[in-house]
C-alpha cells in the first residue's frame, strides 16, 4: 500500500534539528500516551497529543514529533523549485564488525565523510575512504523502509552521487569485503526552511544551510 505523506514546517527546535526545517512525512499520525484497554482510550483527552513519527532527530535516532511543534507547509512554498538541490547532512555513523546491525557501535564515519559539491550545488554527496577498497552499498529510504539501489563500490577514496534524491531520511548500508559493516544515516534537506512571522499568516524563505 502506498504511504500517503504531508509536508510540515518544524515551529521551534526539536531534538538537533532547527526551527524552520521542512519535512514530508508518514500523514497518520500516532497519539502520545496511547493505552492499549480501549475502556481507558474512552477517557482520555487526546487533544493535541497527536504526533508524527520522525525517522531522524537529526542524531539518527528516530522519535514522536508532537504535532503541536509543527505546522502545516504552505503548499506554495515550493512550486518551481528543484527540490533535488537541497543539501545531504551526515547524523549518524555505525560499525558491526560481524554485520549484525543490532551489536554495531558509534563510528567517526560521520566525521571522516566529506560532503561533495555537485553541479554547482553544495552538500550533494558523500566522499570516503574505508579500510578495505571494494565493497557492495545499500541505499534504503528509511522513511518507506524501502531499498532504492544496491551497488559495487571500488577504490578509495569513493564518492556517493546523492543529486538525484528528493528530499527524504536515508541510510547507506556498507558491506565490506571480508571487513566489518558500516551504516551511514543521513538526510536529504528541503532547499528552503520556513519562517514563520507573527499568526503564521506570512513567512520568509531562508536557504537550507547545514
């Protein structure tokens, strides 16, 4: 079944993440403190409980983003505009020396990584050097849980061409040859963050910087 998504505007900071940020995401909202006995549900005042589910604060970690922090995009906004051109941002890196993704540990991969300038477009892709040249890489669409591409990567350093990708959460999963496995999170930005002025009758559009 197809996800159905809607595009809000974070109204204040929330975990590492700015006021202003553009998001698309899953449109079924969950509600905060939810109790499984439906005779409890019954009593419960669930007004302005509801929240999103965030695949990444911005740490690679996934959180309840209460809807009363965001609000809903101006459909306008992005009419026109590429919304490939917004910027990568690296939040998280792990390594698994045996490949169980449930035993992997913090790396500085996220650190180590460089972002790559493309088509005149900063933060458009992701240069490494790993320790072993070859590998096979997994790109996934965290959000739809989806895997958008397998491919052999060879050489080191190598370069990840993210262009092409519309704003979203993705990980790059990295299967060394003979080596451990490494697991980089990042995010693809909305090219504009969105301010709001006053009643958030009027805004003003800043670019997505990182």
């Amino acid at each position: 079944m197809a996800m159905h998504t809607t595009r809000i505007v974070l109204t204040e900071p929330f975990v590492r993440h700015p006021a202003g940020l553009v998001f698309e995401l899953d449109e079924a909202t969950g509600v905060s403190g939810w109790d499984d006995d439906e005779r409890v549900r019954d009593r419960q005042n669930f007004s302005d409980k509801r929240v999103y589910f965030l695949p990444d604060g911005g740490n690679g970690g996934s959180y309840e983003l209460p809807s009363h922090m965001t609000a809903p995009c101006p459909p306008e906004v992005f009419v026109g505009v590429d919304l490939r051109t917004g910027p990568c941002r690296i939040t998280g890196a792990w390594t698994a020396p045996g490949g169980d993704e449930t035993s992997a540990s913090p790396s500085n991969l996220k650190y180590d990584a460089k972002l790559l300038r493309i088509n005149d477009i900063n933060a458009q892709g992701i240069e490494m050097t790993l320790e072993r040249k070859q590998a096979e890489i997994i790109l996934v669409d965290v959000l739809r849980s989806e895997t958008l591409r397998r491919f052999e990567a060879a050489g080191n350093p190598f370069q990840l061409d993210f262009s092409e990708l519309p704003p979203g959460f993705y990980k790059i999963t990295i299967h060394l040859h003979k080596g451990p496995t490494h697991y980089l999170q990042f995010i693809k930005a909305f090219p504009y963050i969105v301010e709001f002025q006053g009643n958030m009758g009027s805004y003003q559009l800043h670019r997505t910087l990182y």
